[in-house]
C-alpha cells in the first residue's frame, strides 16, 4: 500500500511504475559485482545523480519539466525512461544490449516505451537483468565523463 501512495513529483514516482509488491528483489541475487548492484538499485529507486533528482535538491528547486538531460540535444527531462529508454547519447550501448534481449523476447518490441520500461525494471530473468544493470554502468559512465567534458569546456572559456 505504501508504494501505491507514490505520486507524480514523488521520490518513489518510478518506482511505484514497475514494483507493485514488496518483496525480496532476484537481481540482488544475480547482480554480483557489488558497484554494479549498487547502482541498479539506486537507479531502481531514484537516488542517482540523473538531472530528475539533482534538480529536487539546493536552495532553489527546479520544476520537474526543466531537469533538462545535458548530454543530448533531445531538449528532453532527464529521468530513468530517458536515460535507459530515449537518450540518443546512449544509442550504440542501447542498441547492444536490446539485440540480446529482443532476439529471446521478440514480443518486447510491440510494447509502447514506457511499457517497455517497466517490463525490462519488472525482469526476474537472469540475463536481462544483468544486461540492463551493464548497460546503465556504462551508460552512466560516458555521462559522467560528458559532464566531466563541459565542466572543463566552461572553465577554459572564462
């Protein structure tokens, strides 16, 4: 019950998308390497560093709407859907991971975007978790390195 109460604009709002029971998670189990589970987990939960979240916190919250992804040209709100889903930034490791995925779930690709996402944070198969868990690692790496880039983009022009 305590899920369902998670609205739009609520920490849990993603979460309440794809977990309708509280229960012990199997990926916790198949996730051994423990950097990569930790961020599943945090991904799962909304306690990474994607613009959806930074923007709640500071001494001027921003409105949902302008947490604006800074790594595409999408003019998109960075959340977990467009991080795992949309953002073209992404594309080549996306693009590797649903090759695998598609080919033993072929009915995958007739679901809408957002159904697709909650299929793919609902999985309780071994290698489709451990393909979405590798693909926001590394996807999350190049963000980090690309927001790493601007910073020093920034600096050297003032």
């Amino acid at each position: 019950d305590r899920v369902n109460k998670c609205g739009p604009g609520k920490k849990l709002r993603t979460y309440n998308t794809f977990k309708q029971v509280i229960k012990y998670e199997p990926y916790l189990d198949f996730i051994e390497n423990t950097e990569m589970r930790k961020f599943y987990s945090k991904f799962r939960l909304s306690a990474h560093e994607l613009e959806i979240e930074r923007g709640r916190y500071g001494a001027k919250s921003i409105p949902a709407e302008k947490r604006i992804c800074k790594v595409c040209d999408q003019n998109e709100v960075e959340d977990e859907i467009h991080f795992l889903m949309n953002c073209p930034r992404y594309a080549k490791e996306r693009n590797d991971i649903f090759y695998d995925i598609n080919r033993k779930y072929p009915s995958i690709n007739n679901l809408q975007t957002s159904e697709k996402f909650i299929w793919l944070m609902s999985q309780e198969d071994k290698s489709t978790t451990l393909a979405i868990a590798y693909f926001l690692k590394i996807a999350n790496e190049i963000r980090n390195e690309e927001l790493q880039k601007q910073v020093i983009s920034m600096k050297t022009k003032t």
